[in-house]
C-alpha cells in the first residue's frame, strides 16, 4: 500500500495559450467570407450599428474615430489585428463561434444583370410540391391519402423511399390511429413510382431501373432482355459478368450490347432533376480578377498582372457625422453627461471603428494572398497551362501568416481569369519528381491518367497496376496505390467495373 502512494505524484506545468479576442474573431470570420456573403454581413453590421454608414459615391473610407479613455491606436493593433498573423491561434475557439463553414455563395456577374438583383427569384415549386400536386390527382381514399403524405415526406435527395413499409404502417396507427396494412403501403408506393419523374419513391437502384425500363416504349430495341437482366440477373449486371449474361440468355453480343444501352438511359436518381432549374440559376461571383496583359508583341513574355479584388457591391463605409458630432457635443459639456447615453456611442464607435479596421484588414490579407499565388502559378495566369506543385505552406511562407488562416482565405472563393473562373483551391496540389528529375504537379499526372484510362480498351480495361507501368513509361514515377488513389479522386471505377461490350 505505501508503494503505490509513493508511486503517486503531482505534476504541475504552466502553459500559454493564444486566445481570440473579439476583434481577431471578427476579422477571421470576415477573412474567410466571400464575395457574396461579406456583402451579406455589411447590411447586416449598418442595420446593427446606427452609427456605420456608407460613405457616399467616391468618398474615402472614413478613419478611426478617437474617443477619449481608449487605448492609443498603436496599441490597440498591438493588441488585436496584426498580431494575428504573428502567433499560434486557438483555431477550435474559432470554430465553434464561426458564422460561415465554408459553402460557396453565388450570384450573376454580368454587368447587365446588376440592375436585376434586388429582385425576387420567380417562383418555382418544389419537386415535392410537384409530387404532392401530381398525387392530388389520383384517386386516393383519406387512408390512402396519410399514406401517400408519409411516402412523400420520407424521400431523400436521390427520390428514393429508404424507410421500412412497416414504418410507415407503424407511423400512421400511432399518429392517427388509423390501421393500414403494409400490403397497402407498398401498392400506394408502387403508384407513386409511376409519377414524374418515373421511379420515384423506389427502394432501390434495381427497383428503380426496373420501373423505368418496364414504362419505355415497346419499340425500344433491347428493352425485353433489360427486363430480364435487371429482374433476373442483377447481381451479374452489376458486376459486368458478360459471359455469364450472354450463357444465361443465350443472346449475342449485339443484343447484350442493345439491352445495356437501355438500361444505362434510364435515370438512377430520378429526385435529382429537381436541382437542375435551381442550379441554371445559379453564377459564380468571382472574388478576384487576375489578367496578364502583354505590353510587348514581340515578347510575348513582357507585361504585368492586372490584379483586382471583387467590391463591386460592398459599400464604402464611415462613421456617421451626426454621431461623431453628438459625441463631440459630450466631450464639450461642463457637466457631466449621461454616462448611459456615454457608454452607448462609445460602444458603438468602438465597434463600427473595429469593423471598418477588419474590413481593410481583411482586402489586404486576400491581395497578398492573390499575389503571392500569381507569383507562384505564373505560367497558368499567363498562358492557361503548366499548373506547378503548390501547397498552402508556401503561401504561408511567403507572407508570414498560419497555414490555417491561409486555408480559409481560399476556401470558397474564385478567381477570374482569362482562361475561365477557377476556385482558388484548384491551384493548390502536391508535386513529384519523373525520371529527368523535374518537379510536377499531381494535377497533371492526373490528367495523363485520365487520358490513358479513356483510350484503353475497354473490352480489357487496365488494372491499377497497369495503369502505373503506363505512367512509369512516360517518366513519372508512380506506385499502385497512388494511382488507385488517383483513380478514385477521378471518380473511374476499378478495371472490372469499367469493362464494355
């Protein structure tokens, strides 16, 4: 027993932790905003503050407002923005109070399209109100009708109905008392299956292709024998066992061939076409603008770099006169004022001074983060091409901030070239080494893989590690697992899985 207690210590240590204040906070959920959503949080920052204004057409953003027992401008920088690109941030603090994760915002660019973006989208129904409206026509009993509602409201985003019949039978006696029978579940599921889009509300990819495939024409050349694979063979569908197929039916291979083409034009996730009007309506607002302008015909290699940040939208911003008067008027007076009254403006002052403050801060931080970018990927803003090895420590580097404040500067964000708008992310990648020992970029052994993969023969497609002796015979030294690796971010599947009539 005194053993253990003599086996038992304490150990005290002392530690430092950089902590955020609510000015770094600030300006590190401005930092990773884009375009859009900074233009969002202005409005939203003159609504809160009545004494931020926009400062009218060409006006100089106003300066710091001095108000009397604050600390000195020099120290309070010490104290807030710029020692943030100076030490270790605790990034999980950060984290849970984070307004913005990362999803990328959109909106139309084309100067002609201004005038139209106060106005409200057209309306357009849902593809479950679609759904609702179509079931509406049927011929349903109120019985039928809570089924048909607990169908609807269980679809995911694929259309597909993934609950148990059971579930729904279950649900319905629970919240309405009302007995159904699972047969009834599923002969109402059935029907909602042969609304548009034809196969929703299936419970599975087979189940789906099949409806499909049993509502196209007669006509179509293929159709009886896709009938027969999806219900009869699945398995071997799936896995592309053709001679196993062409055994079990005893058809050529130009009948298979026709039954494949049939079932590869039917829809697998017929929920998805819902996205498609929302989607068209959509456009990048690019953050950034970068175009190489040659000043030399002769040298194409002579010019310079037309670097802007997007603030088409965002608003100059100042200190309201009225108030930077009023607070005069309190510092003038002999007696003492209304320390409420005092306390507000100065609050208010303080915070609309550290807002614009994070706002320079923030356009600063991006253009020094976009040109050290083009300093790195010269050749593609000049010419469209040669992407090299770039990872988000060289920008860290470059411009002595922390990785983690660099990443999200880049993430969510575009940049406008003369070779398309691309998201800043896109510039980023890994390199290696080939055989003449230059250095580059996984991006493009990724496209050489990508050409190798679609010229193969696709009656025998190529394993990983024949795809590796390929890339080893163009001089980049790649292993099986890297390119399987590769192969998956590409979105191919395995050889087996890619192999064709």
């Amino acid at each position: 027993m005194l053993r253990n207690q003599q086996n038992i210590s304490q150990k005290q240590q002392l530690g430092q932790q950089q902590k955020l204040s609510p000015q770094q906070l600030q300006f590190i959920k401005l930092l990773q905003l884009p375009t859009i959503a900074l233009e969002q949080r202005i409005k939203e920052e003159l609504e809160l503050n009545p004494i931020l204004e926009e400062a009218e057409p060409g006006e100089i953003r106003q300066e710091r407002v001095e108000i009397e027992d604050e600390k000195p401008i020099s120290q309070e920088k010490e104290d807030g923005l710029e020692t943030l690109e100076e030490h270790e941030v605790d990034w999980d603090e950060f984290d849970s109070n984070t307004e913005f994760e990362g999803e990328s915002y959109s909106t139309p660019t084309h100067p002609d399209m201004q005038e139209w973006q106060d106005l409200p989208d057209p309306y357009h129904a849902s593809f479950l109100e679609e759904l609702e409206e179509q079931v509406s026509l049927l011929d349903l009993t109120e019985e039928e009708e809570l089924i048909a509602d607990q169908i609807l409201g269980s679809l995911d985003e694929d259309g597909y109905f993934r609950r148990e019949l059971e579930a729904v039978a279950d649900n319905i006696a629970f919240n309405h008392s009302v007995y159904v029978e699972v047969e009834d579940v599923d002969r109402i599921r059935k029907q909602i299956q042969l609304l548009d889009p034809i196969g929703v509300a299936s419970m599975s990819l087979q189940d789906c292709l099949l409806v499909q495939i049993e509502q196209s024409s007669n006509e179509l050349d293929g159709r009886e024998l896709a009938i027969d694979i999806v219900k009869d063979a699945w398995q071997a569908f799936e896995k592309k066992h053709f001679n196993k197929l062409l055994q079990k039916f005893d058809v050529s291979e130009e009948e298979l061939k026709d039954a494949f083409d049939v079932i590869k034009g039917m829809d697998p996730r017929p929920g998805a076409v819902s996205t498609g009007m929302e989607e068209s309506q959509n456009y990048i607002e690019p953050d950034f603008e970068v175009y190489w302008r040659n000043t030399d015909e002769s040298d194409l290699d002579k010019g310079e770099f037309l670097i802007n940040l997007n603030q088409r939208n965002s608003p100059s911003l100042r200190i309201s006169p009225d108030y930077k008067e009023m607070w005069k008027d309190i510092k003038e007076k002999t007696e003492k004022p209304d320390q409420q009254t005092q306390n507000f403006i100065k609050g208010k002052i303080d915070s609309a001074n550290w807002f614009i403050e994070s706002i320079k801060q923030r356009q600063n931080t991006l253009m020094n983060v976009m040109k050290t970018m083009v300093a790195l990927q010269e050749d593609f803003f000049k010419y469209g091409d040669s992407l090299k090895p770039m990872i988000l420590k060289d920008i860290a580097e470059r411009i002595g901030m922390d990785i983690s404040t660099i990443s999200r500067v880049v993430n969510g964000k575009y940049v406008q070239t003369n070779f398309g708008v691309h998201e800043l992310k896109y510039f980023f990648n890994e390199g290696m080494e080939t055989d003449s020992g230059e250095e580059v970029s996984n991006r493009e052994v990724k496209n050489i893989l990508q050409t190798i993969i679609d010229e193969e023969d696709k009656r025998n497609p190529m394993s990983d590690q024949d795809l590796a002796n390929q890339l080893n015979e163009k001089g980049y030294k790649v292993a099986r697992r890297t390119v399987s690796k590769y192969r998956e971010q590409l979105n191919e599947p395995v050889a087996r899985l890619r192999k064709q009539i």
